[in-house]
C-alpha cells in the first residue's frame, strides 16, 4: 500500500511555455501533499505544502505565481510550472502524507525530470 | 528550526562489509525518524524508520539506532549488496508536522 504515481516521469518544453505535472495518491487519502524540487546530487528542497480544498503554503524563496499548486481532492495535486525558463529545468518529487492513515509518514513519487530548452 | 547533519557524504563498501550512516539533530522536539533510499532517476523510497519511543528497530539486514539525548540517529545495513548502492537519505520531523527536515545525503557504493 502507499503508493504515490507522478505523470508524466519526464518532459522536455520549449522556454516560456507551462508545465503540469499530476501527483496521485493511489491508495489512500492524502490530506496533505508536499513538492519538492531536488537538483543533481543534492538533497530534497521543499516547495511547497498543499492541503486538499485550501491554498498552498510555499516555502521562503518559492514563487507562488510561477509554481501553482492546486489540490482538489484528496488524491490529486497537480504542480505547473508557468514560463517555464531553462533554470526551470530540475527533478520536480511529490509526496503524500495519509494524515488519518499513520501520523508523519510520507510516501515519494517517482518523480518528473523537466528539461526546458 | 530544525538542521539535520548526515555524514559522510560518500560510502565506499566492499559487498559483505556493513555500512553505517550517521546523522544528527538540532530540535528536541522531533520524534520521527525515516530513511530513504533513492536510486538514480527515481523518487525517494522509505526503507525504515523510528519513533522517539523506540532506541533501536531492525527489518532483515537494516537496523536504525536512536540516541534521544545526543539527538543522533543511525543507519545500519549488514552484508552489503550492489543493489544497496543508492543515495541514502536521513530526516527528522516533530510532532504532527508531516514536513520532515532532510539531511544532505549519503551516497553509498557497494563494490562487487
């Protein structure tokens, strides 16, 4: 159990175009969703938190009008990435907490390469 | 708020030695401990983990070790494998808080 699925596992755009990338809990509900970005060979950076119905909470730094998040329900977030440039390009990780199921457990994606060319 | 340390950031094993990971915490306040592994190209897998009322918790070939006190916590694994080789990575949350604090990473490599 616990699985979390991201679409797509890559995509490459041209500079100024969007990006969505989906994040699905696929057996269980997730209240809380997180996305993190992670470049090469370095740790996991957190982006933002999104809880289902309500805005996101983005991290210091984050720009929340180029990264939206939405979370319409308890087992999708999506995260797009508008005008997307090539300092853009990074490891885009979702992750779900199942809140009710077991406190402070968090189960990753798979994860989203985006290139930006 | 909450500093994770890892250490060391690179693991170089023979397959059969064991591998230890260390890290440390800042905050008193954290009471939950997971690991993950994550392999090239992939998102990060939960391996194991601990609860603040718990010093030591094993599953087959890895274990992890919790000093509350010195807020250090460790991962174990014994008789190492090439499929072992990933990137390790330590975290620390506290209370109802799902947001965990990474540490920095591991990278282990197990020679055949």
């Amino acid at each position: 159990g616990a699985v979390v699925s991201q679409h797509p596992s890559w995509v490459i755009c041209k500079s100024g175009t969007s990006v969505k990338i989906e994040c699905r809990s696929l057996d269980f509900q997730a209240t809380t969703m997180f996305w993190y970005r992670q470049f090469p060979k370095q740790s996991l950076m957190l982006m933002a938190t999104s809880n289902e119905g309500s805005k996101a909470t983005y991290e210091q730094g984050v720009e929340k009008d180029k990264f939206l998040i939405n979370h319409a329900s308890l087992t999708l977030s999506t995260l797009t990435v508008t005008s997307a440039h090539p300092e853009d390009s990074s490891f885009y990780i979702c992750s779900a907490g199942p809140g009710l199921r077991r406190g402070n457990e968090q189960f990753f994606g798979p994860g989203t390469r985006l290139t930006v060319l | 708020g909450e500093n994770v340390e890892q250490h060391p950031s690179t693991l170089s094993v023979q397959e059969g030695d064991s591998a230890v990971i260390k890290c440390t915490y800042s905050d008193s306040a954290s009471n939950y401990f997971p690991w993950y592994k994550q392999e090239l190209g992939k998102g990060p897998q939960l391996i194991i983990d601990i609860r603040s009322n718990v010093g030591e918790k094993k599953d087959q070939r890895i274990a992890v070790t919790l000093n509350k006190t010195a807020k250090h916590f460790s991962l174990h694994i014994t008789e190492t494998q090439p499929e072992d080789s990933a990137v390790y990575f330590c975290a620390a949350s506290a209370g109802g808080s799902y947001i965990p604090t990474f540490g920095r990473g591991t990278s282990l490599i197990v020679h055949p």
